[in-house]
C-alpha cells in the first residue's frame, strides 16, 4: 500500500492502521460443541490412576482395556524431568 516506505516494516504498520476490518477479517457465525466437563462449576466424578494413585479430573484419564491411567503415566506428559 506504501511503495514510498523504504522500511518494510513501516509499510505493513501504516497499512494495518488504514485498512478496515471487513478488509482484513471475515466474519461468520459458527457452533462450538463443548462436552459438560468444559464449563465452569462441572463437578464429574474423580478417578484414580492405577499406577501412581493420582486422582484425575475432568475426564482426563487414559482408558487402556486393562489399566486407567493419568496421562503422564500413560506417556502423554507435557514435561520432562530433568
């Protein structure tokens, strides 16, 4: 929009400030299915891990056909020891 702009990045800040959000965005209306245990004040039930004995909430146990498990124990943990 801003050939005379030698700084790219000028150009796009310039730009960004002009430009109407019909032009940048497009709006639509859109259904969002959320399960029971995502809004607040859900009370589920409470299950434990077979192998470490942690409780688990909000359904995010691991189902095995033999073993419930937390999701660390069950290789899904979202950090590494160090």
């Amino acid at each position: 929009m801003h050939p005379e702009i030698a700084d790219k990045n000028q150009q796009q800040m310039l730009a960004y400030r002009e430009i109407t959000d019909d032009d940048l965005f497009t709006f639509q209306w859109v259904k969002v299915e959320l399960p029971p245990e995502e809004f607040p004040g859900y009370k589920g039930e409470r299950v434990v891990c077979e192998a470490c004995g942690e409780g688990i909430n909000f359904r995010r146990e691991v189902r095995t056909e033999e073993k419930v498990l937390c999701r660390a124990c069950a290789g899904e943990s979202y950090y590494e020891p160090i």
